[in-house]
C-alpha cells in the first residue's frame, strides 16, 4: 500500500477561503469510501499507487465544477515494496522513538 499527501489549491475563485472546495473533496473521499485523512494542510490518502493517482486526478478536477479558474495541485507519493503500511504508521514510529520503545 501507498501513501499519498496532496494539497489541492483553488485560484480564481473571488475569495481567499478554500474551506468550501475542501469540503467537497472531504465529502467526494468519504462518499467514495477512499482511506484518508484530513489535516490542515492537506490531506494522506492511502491506496495503491494507481488507484491513488486516480483519486488524485478526480479530486484535482473537484474545484473546477465549483468555479475555480485555475487549480494547482501538490502529490507526494510514498511507496514501499518492503512494507505494508497504514495512515498514522510513520506518527507512531516517531512516538515509539522519542519514547524510547523503537528499535533503529
């Protein structure tokens, strides 16, 4: 499984407030049933890579069909063939570190 951070930025739109756009894609990953999770400053969806560059490419469409006149998108994508791994493993990783519990 990868994972997936993107960033959606709508322009053009008449106001400085993305908060609608973001609630359409909020409202498009859980009506689609996609894993994901929003945070301030985007959002980690998780998936396999094709399936993610997919919703990349619908959620980066979303602003558009609301007015948006431009829309710039930032993807990161993480890919590990070694491991399986979930939204929120890496925060616990870093946890297990500071607390001394991870082996390096």
């Amino acid at each position: 499984m990868s994972l997936m951070q993107i960033t959606i930025i709508p322009v053009g739109t008449g106001t400085v407030s993305v908060g609608s756009f973001v609630a359409d894609i909020e409202r498009f990953l859980r009506e689609k049933g996609v894993e994901h999770s929003l945070h301030d400053m985007g959002t980690i969806i998780a998936g396999s890579t094709g399936e993610l560059f997919a919703v990349a490419e619908e959620i980066h469409r979303l602003p558009f069909t609301k007015g948006a006149e431009r829309v710039i998108t930032h993807i990161t994508v993480d890919e590990r063939l070694d491991l399986d791994r979930k939204i929120g493993d890496k925060q616990q990783s870093v946890i297990r570190i500071i607390d001394g519990t991870e082996i390096l």
